[in-house]
C-alpha cells in the first residue's frame, strides 16, 4: 500500500495532463477513498488490480479525466458503481454535484456507504438502476454493458458519459437511445475511451 505522499506523487503524475489541479482537501478524500478500498478489498472482490500506480492511474485517474469534463453543477447517476469509480472521485472534485451511486451488489453498497460518510453531496441506492426515482441530469458508469441500462437511462437524464473501450463504443454508436459524441481516448490507454453523448 502506498502511503499517502507516495499516492499524492502517482496522482499528481496522473493527473496532470488532465488540467486538474487538486487541492490538499481532495487529495485526502481521494486517499481516504484507496484506503478503505485496500482494507475492504481483502474481504470482498472490489477490485482485482493490486498495485498502487495501476489502482491510481486505471481507477482514480479514468474517473478523474470524466470528472474533468463534467459541469460543476447538477444531479448525476453512477451506475454499477461497484468501488465508487468513477462517482466517488467525481464528487470529490466536483462539489457543486449531487451524486447518487447505484450498485446492486450488497457488499459493495455497504462498501459504498462507508466510503460516502464524508461526503455530504452523495448518496447511495443498494439498488437496480430500474428502481431509482427521479430525474437526473447525467447518467455515469465504467464497465457496464449498455444493453442493459439503455431504456433506463433515456428515460431519466439528459445526458450520459461512460468509461469504456474502443470496441465497446464503436458497437455503442448505433445507439437508438443516445447521441454519441466522437470518443475521447484516455491518455494512458488508447484502448480505452470517455464516451459523452445527449438523450435523444
């Protein structure tokens, strides 16, 4: 585990072609986040990657490059937040937002819930995305199959934005649901991509 100058030295390297600045307060709710995902990770599958620089880059930098895209305020939807990627880190940098994290699994919504202690501008659902209520203006998830929350998602935001690979969003273009916009490779990984896109 890598302590917490060593975490605010791999995020600074990560984020810094991002354009984020963060200030001492995010970076101590961002480690608090890897902490307790450490320390849960050894009783309930959070996360199979293990090393500090790929959990800093693929988890917390994938949510922190979205977050650098998304508005400062407004309501957002993370679906599937499994870890809290990318809702948590996109709550931490964007306070103006109110986030709801939606994870099914009831393990990883206790996980969740001790992760959002802190947070006062997130919730979360220990719930199916078909039993949210209300309206939202973004939808966001990474690694989640589209084909299951299409309908969903069209009927409750106005936008959406998804972490998600090359071939996974050249198959999403066909969407009935939503406009994609053109997508935006991640800068660790060409492979992978930020879809951002409008409700039709």
């Amino acid at each position: 585990m890598a302590s917490r100058a060593e975490f605010e030295q791999l995020l600074g390297v990560t984020v810094a072609p991002l354009g984020l600045v963060l200030g001492p307060s995010e970076v101590e709710a961002l480690f608090a986040h890897y902490e307790l995902l450490l320390h849960w990770n050894r009783r309930i599958n959070l996360t199979s990657v293990r090393g500090a620089r790929d959990i800093v880059e693929r988890h917390f930098g994938e949510s922190l490059f979205l977050a650098a895209r998304m508005p400062e305020e407004g309501r957002v939807v993370d679906i599937g937040s499994g870890a809290g990627f990318p809702g948590l880190p996109v709550a931490v940098v964007k306070r103006g937002l109110k986030v709801t994290l939606v994870e099914s699994v009831g393990k990883k919504a206790a996980f969740l819930r001790e992760c959002a202690r802190e947070h006062g501008s997130v919730r979360v659902c220990g719930c199916r995305l078909k039993e949210v209520s209300g309206k939202f203006d973004w939808a966001t998830w990474r690694g989640v199959a589209l084909e299951g929350i299409e309908d969903e998602v069209g009927g409750m935001v106005a936008r959406a934005a998804a972490i998600t690979s090359e071939k996974l969003a050249t198959e999403w273009a066909s969407s009935k649901v939503i406009a994609w916009e053109a997508p935006i490779p991640l800068p660790w990984d060409q492979r992978r991509v930020l879809l951002m896109g409008s409700v039709r």
